[in-house]
C-alpha cells in the first residue's frame, strides 16, 4: 500500500438518541470525538412500527376522485 494516502482510523464514542453511548472506529472526526445521532434504530419511525403509509389511496382512486365525472351525460 501507498504510505499517507489512507484516512486516519481512530476510535470515537457513538451517542443514540436514547442517551447509549458505544465505542466504534471511524474516519469521522478527531481520535475521542463524540458523534451524536439525530436518527437511529431507537428514534426513526422506519424501525419503531410508528411509520404511516405515505400513499392513502391507489393512482387509480386518485384518477376517479379528480377527474370522475368527465365524460359523463346526464
């Protein structure tokens, strides 16, 4: 390998938003530097089963509600 062509990899503290803290190695940062999280597996809806469905109704229902009667004699 090249010499001085790699990132340094040092040890950093990882903090959930429930307030865990964990070791990891990392690029990111300085050796020692805290990384707070904004979203993890404790926080993101994607992961706690809170996460709704975006789409309410199907293209086709959309379709029918905006342009239904088009077309239509009465």
């Amino acid at each position: 390998m090249k010499p001085n062509v790699h990132p340094d990899y040092h040890e950093i503290t990882i903090k959930t938003t429930d307030g865990k803290t964990r070791k990891s190695r990392s690029t990111w940062g300085k050796a020692g530097d805290v990384m707070q999280l904004e979203v993890d597996p404790a926080s993101h809806p994607a992961w706690t089963g809170n996460a709704g469905s975006l789409r309410k109704t199907g293209q086709v229902e959309k379709f029918a509600n905006k342009f239904g009667n088009i077309g239509v004699k009465k």
